[in-house]
C-alpha cells in the first residue's frame, strides 16, 4: 500500500525521521520541480474553490493576456 503524507510545521522532519526508523516504511523523495508543480496545482485548486464560493474574482482571460 502506497501513502502520501503532506506534514506542515516545524515538527515535519522529526516525524519523517520517526517514520524512516520503522521496519518496512520506505520513504520516497519528490523532485524540486515535481514538488513546485503539485504546490502550484493546489494553489489554483484553492483559487478556483474561493471563486466558486463568491470570496475571490477571477482575471478574465483578456486581462491575462494584456499582462504578458
């Protein structure tokens, strides 16, 4: 069985360094790069869920376009 832990905080490494001593946890790293993407994705996850709840305004794509 395959588990994704995302552990925010300054406890983070004590509690990665916990799970690397137990017998049969393997502890996987991701790439910088395949790291930034997912943080990326859920920040646009997060901005579309506050513009569907009416919290936040979207940029029309026009106004995307005129900042390039």
């Amino acid at each position: 069985m395959e588990v994704t832990l995302e552990i925010k905080g300054e406890k983070a490494l004590s509690i990665l360094e916990t799970l690397k001593s137990i017998r049969g946890i393997t502890v996987k790293k991701i790439d910088k790069s395949k790291e930034i993407q997912l943080t990326d994705l859920a920040k646009a996850y997060q901005e579309t869920q506050l513009a569907e709840d009416g919290k936040i305004k979207l940029k029309t794509f026009d106004q995307l376009i005129d900042e390039v």
